[in-house]
C-alpha cells in the first residue's frame, strides 16, 4: 500500500527548492574543484576508447543517460539512452549532456543511432559525437535511422562542424580519422527498422503533436524486451508495443508540479509552461500504460519537472502505485537497467 502523502504544506516547501528552480533555469549541482576537474578530464578522455567491456553472450539492458528537460541542468543531460544488447549498444536520442554520460558510462563505441523526433533536446550533442569518435580513431561509419527528417537534420549538424572537421585534419592529419565523423541515414517508417543477430528493433508511431514525425522504439533480444516511449501523449499503440515487456522507458509529466512551478512564472512563461500538458503524458496516465500493458518495469525519464532530490521524486510518482504494482523507478542520469 502506498505510504501516506507529504503533506501540502512540505510540498510548497519542496516546490519553492525545486519545483521553480526546475522550470526556471535547472542550474543544480555543486561546483567542481580544480584538482577534481583534472582527475574527471584525464578519466573521461582514456574512456573515449571505451573501457567497459561487454559480453557477448549478455542479454538486454539499458541506461538511461539522459533523463533531464531542455532546461540547463548539471544533474540531468538531456533525452538520451543506451540499449544494451550482448555486446552491442544502440543510443536513442542523444540531446545536451549526453556525450559527457556517454563517456562517463565508458561505452563511446556506439553501433547505431536512433531518433525519436527532432526537438533539440534530442539531437543537440549529435555533432559532438561525431568529433569524439573521430578524436577516439573510431574506423567505421555510425548509422542512424530515424523517422522523416532525419537526413536533414544529420546533414545540418555535420555541414555545422565541417569547418572543425577541416581544421582538424589540417591539423593532425592521418591521426584524425574522418570516417568517425561519417553517418549513413536511413528514414524509416513504422515497423522493424534493424533486425540483425538476434536483436530486432521496431519503430513505431505516437503522438507529439505539433511535433511530427515522432516515435517510440522496441528492442527484442533473446527473449527480452524493452520499449523506449519517445516524447508522447498516451497513444493506444504504446500499450500494444509494450505488452508483456521486461522494461518500459516512459516519458512523464506531473501537472501539479508543474503548477506549483508555474505560479510562480511571468505570464509567457507560464503559458509556455501550460503547454508542456498537450504533449506529454500525465504520471498517473503512464501508470495506467505500464498496468493495461502488463509492463514489469516501468522506468521514468524526461520528467517534467524533474525531480531534485528523494521527496520531490516521491511526490512525482504520487498516486502511480494504486494503478500500477510493478516497480517504478524515477530514473536519474547513468542508471542502468537490466531486462
């Protein structure tokens, strides 16, 4: 049975120390010292060759790296993550922050690329990536498939940094490696999209209207699965795609918090604010998903607002657990979950 909920009074408390700060700027987290930062910098380049190994007889498991909004945060990077299927890994979205947890999790050699729409907080760190692999001396090409758009949208980042490219080559020649830098584009439409090894992946539609294309993916790897959601409203196809599976990677939004926040806003602030409730889904309607599709984990990501601290993400999954009684975790950057 669910515990007793915080009282209003805690809440406006939890509010004013969260709650606004996460709808109006997301700049948490301490300061780094000097001494750190050169330990962390050294750490996070030898890990640019990848320093976890995977097995190849694994199963299926993912990371969230990502789990923040587009609101600068320094505890959450944006939409971002990791499936992990034996000893290969395939990104969906990769937004602001996200190379950084990418190298944190020590996992840079990257064997595919999906989009679920083309919203910044998705795609913004797509170039960078393809600098870093080619820093690394990575030899081979990264493909990415996503919905309409896709090519447009990766040859726009690349044509951005194909002055860098140059100066870089200029630079190091041979030692920098462009094929790294290189992206074949597949534009797909609802169905299996990758189906190798073992590993079927399957794209299908949801809705992130006015946002369109936009979709959510499903990984089946020796009989395992796992359904990332995209950015969505409650879509009745979400339910069919996740049934029965292992982990649900849900997007989630709570309007009482973002109430609590948005009072506290200017008027176009607030409206745009309001307007986050047209296109993602309430918590409470994600816990219907997870129950009506018979998920056995449910996993929260980009939550609106995002939790800062232990209450405010109990508050957010408030009321979830009387719909659904599998587990819910409110996810945090690097998490990893095993299907």
């Amino acid at each position: 049975m669910e515990k007793k909920g915080i009282k209003r009074r805690d809440c406006f408390k939890i509010a004013g120390a969260g709650v606004g700060l996460g709808l109006m700027s997301g700049m948490l987290g301490a300061p780094t010292e000097s001494h750190a930062g050169m330990r962390d910098s050294l750490q996070l380049s030898m890990s640019l060759s990848n320093r976890r190994e995977l097995d190849p007889n694994g199963g299926l498991s993912v990371i969230t790296l990502g789990t923040g909004t587009p609101l600068p945060s320094l505890s959450r990077a944006c939409s971002s993550t990791l499936v992990i299927a034996g000893n290969r890994t395939v990104l969906v979205d990769f937004g602001r922050g996200a190379l950084l947890r990418l190298a944190q999790a020590e996992l840079m050699k990257t064997d595919l690329l999906l989009f679920t729409h083309y919203h910044s907080d998705h795609i913004s760190d797509f170039g960078e990536l393809m600098v870093m692999r080619s820093v690394a001396g990575a030899k081979k090409q990264l493909p990415v498939i996503g919905p309409e758009g896709a090519k447009k949208v990766v040859d726009g980042i690349l044509g951005a940094f194909e002055m860098d490219k140059q100066y870089r080559v200029a630079h190091h020649g041979d030692a920098f490696d462009c094929s790294g830098m290189e992206a074949p584009v597949t534009e797909s439409g609802p169905g299996v999209v990758y189906d190798e090894g073992g590993l079927k992946i399957t794209m299908f539609e949801v809705d992130h209207r006015p946002v369109e294309p936009a979709v959510g993916y499903k990984f089946e790897y020796k009989g395992k699965s796992i359904v990332v959601s995209g950015d969505t409203i409650k879509v009745t196809k979400m339910i069919e795609m996740s049934e029965g599976v292992d982990i649900l990677v849900h997007e989630a939004l709570n309007k009482q918090l973002v109430e609590m926040g948005a009072n506290r806003l200017d008027d176009r602030m607030r409206k745009m604010g309001r307007d986050l409730y047209t296109y993602h889904t309430p918590h409470l309607e994600v816990a219907e998903i997870a129950k009506e599709a018979g998920v056995k984990k449910l996993v929260l990501t980009h939550m609106v607002p995002s939790p800062v601290n232990a209450a405010m993400a109990k508050m957010f999954t408030r009321g979830m657990r009387k719909i659904y009684k599998g587990p819910i975790k409110t996810a945090e950057d690097l998490d990893e979950f095993k299907a």
